[in-house]
C-alpha cells in the first residue's frame, strides 16, 4: 500500500508486475483490491505492470465528502498514469467503465486501450433509484441490518445461475454480510454520481482502441446499456459474458480475464 498525493487529493495506489502499464478503476462503494482476487494475478502473469487504486471517496484514499464530480475521478485517473509512467492499458468496471470512457475522451495520449465493463451512457432509473434511497438512508441516519442488505445486493449483483447453487448463494451472502451495509461520507458522494447527463454522442469522438464487456444477467447496468456504448465508440469491439451478474469479473474471472488478456496483447 502507498498513499500518494495526486490532484490535490490522496490516493491508495498498489502495483504489482512488469512490463507495460495496466491500471484497474474500481466501481462505485468498493475497494480496489477486489481485482486483486482474479485480474490481477491474470495480467501479471501476462507480463503486465499492473496498478489498483481506491478511488476518491475509498478510505485510505481522501473521502472527498463535500462532493465530487465524474471529472475529478477522471482528473485522479490521469495523474496516476503520468506518476507511473503512461500511457496505459485502462479497464474500469461499472462507475469504472465511465471514467474511462471520459479519459479515453479527455486524455487520449494516456490510454494505450481501454476496456469497459458493465457500463452506460446514460442514467438508468432503478440504479438511480437504489442510489438515491441509500443516500436518503445515510442522510437520515437510517442503516439497514447486514444481513438485509446482503440479501439485497446478491439479488442485485449477482446472475440466477450463481444463485441456483445454494452453496454458492451462502457463501455470497455471507461475504457481503460480513462486508456490513454502512456507508461512509465518501461512498455517500460516489452514489450521487448515478445522476448524469447523457454522454452516448460524446463517445462517437473515443480514437482510443476500445473493448467494450457485457454481463448477460447484469439488473444493475443491463448489457443493453453497454451494448449502446460499444456501438458509438468507432471500431469498440463488443463481447457479452453469460451466467453473470453486475460483478461478472468476480463470478466468471477465467472468461474475463481471457477477454482482457486478448485484447491487451492485440495492441
């Protein structure tokens, strides 16, 4: 772990491997060692410097608790590839994705590809609504028991396939109950990002090399909505994932790492 002053703000930075540059943008509420279970031993063993970060708003990096927009995450994202040496291969995931959709946009010189996973353009009504009762919650100081919340976030997360195995499903819900439902003053920010003007015709200007991944049985951000993205985006090559929900790259790794170690080489 190394703290490091970046856009005024700190973040949480860890890198493993060598060879060229790959930094992961985590989604919305979670840390950036969640790549570390699957993608990033993948991408080291496929000859890859590999960083993960917490982004603003993921305590140990800077909670940024009076608020924070979609472009100081890209602005985090850019100045940690020019410290580490970019350009680089940039793959985010959901709250992920759009940031690296935006630096593909806005900072095209630091991205060598990008890859985006259960992503959109748009605002989606149910996410919204998730997001704004969460942040009601945590206004009112209301916290819903762990194991609510864990029953909740595996119906929303994760695919009907994971599910059918009761084994499976315990486990699930036990890592997400053990996980707690609080929220902190920084997550509470990153949810207010959920609302957002539509971007579909901005990306017809992405020039970056583009992978765009669907998860087939994704309710958070239907594969649709990542489908669109990958359709504006000139020459994004589209791939959709079955038997996975929200967190594909946690339910079906070999296939997604398969994807991402694919296309990166083909650069």
């Amino acid at each position: 772990m190394a703290i490091v002053p970046l856009n005024g703000i700190e973040l949480n930075v860890q890198t493993e491997g060598a060879g060229e540059l790959a930094v992961l943008v985590m989604g919305t509420g979670s840390p950036g060692r969640v790549w570390r279970s699957h993608q990033v031993p993948a991408l080291v063993k496929a000859g890859y410097r590999v960083a993960y970060f917490d982004n603003r708003g993921i305590r140990p990096s800077s909670e940024c608790a009076a608020g924070f927009t979609i472009d100081d995450m890209v602005a985090d994202t850019a100045a940690l590839i020019s410290h580490l040496g970019g350009p680089a291969h940039v793959i985010g995931t959901s709250l992920g994705a759009r940031v690296t959709q935006e630096l593909a946009l806005a900072h095209p010189s630091l991205v060598r590809s990008a890859v985006m996973m259960a992503t959109t353009s748009r605002p989606e009504p149910v996410q919204q609504a998730w997001s704004r009762s969460l942040m009601e919650m945590y206004d009112k100081g209301v916290e819903v028991t762990p194991s609510f919340y864990a029953a909740a976030s595996v119906t929303r997360n994760l695919s009907p396939a994971t599910l059918a195995d009761p084994a499976a499903a315990r486990d699930w819900l036990q890592l997400y109950e053990f996980g707690g439902s609080s929220l902190g003053p920084g997550e509470r920010a990153q949810l207010a990002l959920s609302d957002f003007e539509p971007r579909l015709e901005a990306y017809r200007a992405i020039t970056v090399r583009s992978l765009v991944i669907g998860f087939a049985d994704d309710h958070v951000l239907p594969p649709r909505l990542s489908r669109e993205v990958a359709d504006a985006i000139p020459g994004a090559r589209y791939a959709e994932v079955a038997g996975c929900g929200h967190i594909g790259y946690l339910e079906r790794p070999d296939e997604i790492n398969r994807l991402l170690v694919e296309f990166l080489a083909a650069a």
